[in-house]
C-alpha cells in the first residue's frame, strides 16, 4: 500500500492577542500551511523535483524545515546536543534536499511532526527575552529574534511548498 501524507487542518493565526500569542499562532499557521501543501499527495509525488532547474521537493523543504526546527529550538535555544537529523556533522544543507526517497517520506514527514512538538516543548515556559548564543554566528540572541527568524524562513519555504504543489497536480491555495 502507498503511504499518502495526511490531511491537515489549518488554524488562521489570532489577530489579537498578546506577543507570544500572535508568534505562537503565526509559527504555527505556517507550519501547518507546509503540511497542507503535502497532504494528500503520495510518497512519490513528495519527492518530485517539479521546478527545474531547482532541485526542490516538498520532502526536501520538510527534511529542511525539520532541521530548522531542530536547530534553533532544541540546539540553540535549549542547549541539546544533539545531532542534526538530515545534514551530518558538517552542516550541509544540500543532503536535507538531495538524498530523497519516496520509501523514507512517511518515515521522515513523521520526523518532521516530532520536531515541531519537541521545539514547542523546548520554548514552553521561557520569556521572549530569554537569550542564548548562538556560536555559529557568535552573538547573543533573543527567543524573540528567534521567532521572527523562524517565521520568516517558514514564509519563504511555503511560497516554494505552493509552487511545487501547483506544478505537481494542479493544487492551489492560501
């Protein structure tokens, strides 16, 4: 049986709240929005390349995306030292893109989902102003900085997650 990634529902983000509301809420709209552009789709569609010359996938911006979360929330902010999941102990972001197989898309959309819960986890409970440093770039940030960082990088993917969607069946949408 082909596995065929799940439906996903979508919460809008809250339009009033206070800031962490509106972060929380606004982070997670768009990592839903990621999940909505797979949903549906088989294994095999997940991994098609459909906007030559990009080697872009939907697994591929899940593989990145689960690094995102891995690296800023559990590396980062809460210290774990832990390896990265997709890109080996030299931090090459090409293999999160280009060592993909449709026999790994359930397995690896599953990854994705415990990442985010293990990010929340690691952001539960800590202020906006809580700061770690981050030693790759060698300055103390900001939990909030954090946010607004991640947000962004999920904004740009997802305009990318449309694009191959659209080219893949035809599929469009917010």
């Amino acid at each position: 049986m082909n596995w065929i990634a799940p439906q996903v529902a979508r919460t809008d983000p809250p339009v009033v709240g206070d800031e962490r509301t509106l972060l929380d809420g606004w982070l997670d709209f768009h990592r839903q929005t990621l999940l909505m552009k797979c949903a549906g789709l088989t294994a095999e569609q997940l991994t098609l390349r459909t906007a030559p010359p990009s080697g872009l996938s939907l697994i591929g911006l899940l593989r990145h995306l689960t690094e995102v979360e891995r690296v800023w929330f559990r590396r980062r902010l809460a210290g774990e030292r832990i390896d990265f999941h997709y890109r080996g102990q030299d931090g090459d972001l090409r293999r999160e893109f280009d060592d993909i197989d449709p026999a790994r898309a359930e397995r690896e959309y599953a990854a994705y989902v415990r990442e985010v819960e293990s990010a929340r986890a690691a952001a539960a409970g800590r202020s906006l102003d809580d700061t770690f440093y981050n030693d790759r770039e060698q300055r103390e940030q900001s939990l909030r900085w954090m946010y607004l960082h991640v947000i962004t990088e999920y904004a740009r993917h997802d305009g990318h997650a449309d694009l191959l969607r659209e080219r893949i069946d035809g599929a469009t949408g917010r």
